[in-house]
C-alpha cells in the first residue's frame, strides 16, 4: 500500500471517530520539517503519528521528533499499514 493510500485511510478513521487532527505539511519555506504526518490529541493525549509503508525508513530527524514527543509526554510514533488493526484496538476501543 502506498503510503498516500495508508494516510487517506487513516485520516478518514480519525474522522470517522471525531478525533481532533492534523494532516502537517513539511517542506516549505514557513514548516518545520521532520514533524510527524499526522498530529492529533487522542482521548485527551497528544499523538506524533509518523506514516511509512512496510519498507520506509524514518530520517533521523523524524525519529528526533518522536523521541521529544515522548520526552514531553506525549505520544508519538512510526504507524505501518500492518499495524493499523492493531494500532485502532489500542487507542480507539
């Protein structure tokens, strides 16, 4: 799966749960690259969502940002189309 395919289907769960988010664009001139693909506060937590395909790699700047999402409390992390299912049981039901 693509990963604008995965990011399409995940955006669309989050709306369909009424989840606060934010699809973050990078790379002009005004954003910060390196910020997770998806911003969103889930059940009150803020969630730093990093979108790869089975095979992409995060840059090291991508994983810096998640680690000082976690440092701060919140959660952020790589989501692959294998864990989809897996990630929805968690933090939706």
């Amino acid at each position: 799966m693509k990963e604008s395919a995965f990011q399409k289907k995940v955006i669309a769960f989050l709306k369909e749960k009424g989840t606060w988010h934010i699809k973050y664009w990078a790379g002009s001139q005004y954003t910060k690259e390196g910020v997770p693909d998806i911003l969103a506060c889930i059940d009150g937590t803020f969630h730093g969502i990093e979108l790869k395909t089975e095979v992409g790699v995060a840059s090291k700047l991508q994983l810096y940002n998640i680690r000082k999402i976690k440092d701060s409390g919140g959660e952020a992390y790589i989501l692959r189309p294998k864990d989809f299912q897996a990630w929805k049981e968690r933090w939706f039901e």
